[in-house]
C-alpha cells in the first residue's frame, strides 16, 4: 500500500527508485526490498516522505462507521 503511493510520488517528481535509495543513504537492493514486501516503519516512511517533498498523514477509520482518526 504504501509502496504504491511511493511510485505514484517519484513519477510525479520524475525519480527513479534509485534516486530515492541514493538521497535515502541505502541500497537501490535495499529500498527494492522493502517496496517488494511493503516494509516500512513509520520512521522509515516519514524520511521518505520528507525526501519526496510530501507530508504524511496517518489516518484510521472506523469500518462501521467510517470515523476516522
């Protein structure tokens, strides 16, 4: 999921994958590996985030009542 909204930004910011490992400080085998298993820590995807120039939001939302958090 969040690997899917990290290849929708770096299209609209025309990177590539390695762009991102690089201003990351890791591996282009590392970043892959993480997008392949959707591995993120919040951590993790704050850093993207903030190199991708974007804010992020962390929501909840209630499946019955749809409330979110």
């Amino acid at each position: 999921m969040f690997t899917e909204k990290i290849e929708l930004v770096l299209i609209k910011r025309k990177m590539s994958k390695a762009d991102l490992a690089a201003a990351l400080d890791m591996t282009t085998q590392n970043l892959y590996g993480r997008m392949k298993r959707d591995n993120f820590s919040e951590s993790d995807m704050k850093k993207i985030a903030d190199v991708l120039g974007c804010d992020l939001n962390v929501t909840m939302t209630l499946r019955d009542t749809k409330d979110t958090f």
